[in-house]
C-alpha cells in the first residue's frame, strides 16, 4: 500500500478562513484572505467547524494516489460519491504478473496462506493463458477482489471529514481503514487546523453513533501506525 497526496489547495486555511469571515463581514474574500495573523485564521475557522458549518471547508480540495491495493478496497471507496475518481484500466493494462493483496489472518496462517497462495498461482495461469487468446477485457472476468490496483482521488475539506468518520472506525475493514489513516495523516501535516478534530466519531464527536454495533474501543488518538487499529477490535467490519 502506497498513499501520495499529490496535490492540494495551497493556502487552503486562509482561503477557507476568508470565506467563512466574509459571511459576517462587509469586506470580500479577496481582502480577507491577506490576513497575517495566524490566531485570527485559526479562530474564523474553527468557530464555524464548531458549530457543525462544515460547507466553508469545501473550498480546499485534496489529491491522492492511492497504489498497491486491492480492487476489494476500490469498490468500498467509490462509493463515496463526492469525489473524482481515475482508477488502473483492467481492459488496456494487462495483469500478467500475480499482484495481490494477501490479509493478516490469512498470511498468519499457515495452511490457509498456503492454499491462498495456490489458488492465486492458478487464476494467474489461467488468466495468461485467456489474456494471450482473448481480449484483455474479457480476461480480467478471472481474476479476483485481491488484485491490486491504482486509483488516484481527489475530495473537498468537508467530503475528506465525512470519509474519516466512516473509514477510520474500528469497524471498517481493516485494508481501507490503513489508506484513510495515511490519508488523515498526511492531510493533516499541509492543514492542521481543518482536520485538527477530523477522525471517527469517537474522535470528531466525542461519540459514537453505532449504537448495539459499535466496537466499544473507541479510538483515543490516532497513532497512524498502519496497522495499530487492526488489532484494536473484533466487532463486525462494515462494507
């Protein structure tokens, strides 16, 4: 697993400090954003993420490329929906080599890390052997959830908060919760101040909405070790 942030509203704090305080103020944006004192941009920014007005923080975007991991994590992220998405075309890169993501539980043991291993060896086979005869289209049908791709991702402030709170949960599944702490770590070394709360509920509300589902571990602080929440709870992983 490889996680970049490729790029990113520069500035991003001001910019979205200016337009929060331009709500209130009789001066635009374009004046306010040339302020210097740093205490002042902290305060116009966290009053309103206080307050639950997140829509001031949609004007910073975020740039990922996320690698190295598997199309069983893609299908999770998609599903956040405000976000641009550009993935690894199974149809036009051909898959030849045997790329796959292989779980803990799974590599922690030793026969089912054996049988893994052999059934990967076998669809691997069987796809050169179709991608050699068929369209490289019709030969990706073989292979599995455990392949790896690439997928670069781009989402506002506010959209990167809502995809914390979900992702970085003990109950998410552990490969997509790994990215999203890279990811919160990252985002939080260029804007301290927007993601400083940003995190599971446990963490951005002092809560935890899960009610009987909740793992009862909450997450006191992010450690952004990769795997220090695997381990952490054995509640049910949501999809």
């Amino acid at each position: 697993m490889r996680v970049t942030l490729l790029s990113y509203t520069k500035n991003a704090e001001h910019l979205c400090a200016a337009a929060a305080n331009s709500c209130y103020s009789g001066r635009g944006a374009s004046e306010l954003i040339e302020e210097t004192d740093e205490r002042k941009v902290e305060n116009r920014l966290l009053t309103p993420l206080k307050a639950g007005h997140h829509s001031v923080i949609e004007h910073a975007s975020f740039t990922f490329s996320i690698e190295g991991v598997s199309r069983a994590l893609t299908h999770q992220l998609v599903r956040h929906r405000l976000a641009s998405y550009s993935q690894q075309s199974q149809r036009y890169v051909g898959m030849k080599n045997a790329n796959y993501v292989m779980p803990d539980s799974i590599a922690n043991d030793e026969e089912a890390s054996q049988r893994y291993q052999k059934l990967m060896d076998l669809i691997w086979e069987e796809y050169r052997y179709l991608s050699d005869k068929l369209p490289l289209e019709d030969a990706r049908y073989v292979l599995p959830n455990a392949c790896t791709t690439n997928i670069t991702v781009t989402m506002n402030a506010r959209e990167l908060w809502h995809f914390f709170e979900l992702r970085c949960c003990n109950r998410t599944q552990w490969e997509l919760r790994n990215v999203a702490d890279e990811m919160l770590r990252q985002v939080r070394e260029v804007s301290p101040v927007i993601f400083s709360k940003a995190g599971p509920p446990c963490l951005s509300r002092g809560r935890c909405p899960e009610g009987n589902m909740s793992c009862g571990h909450p997450r006191i602080e992010l450690k952004f070790s990769g795997q220090d929440a695997a381990s952490e709870s054995s509640a049910p992983e949501k999809d």
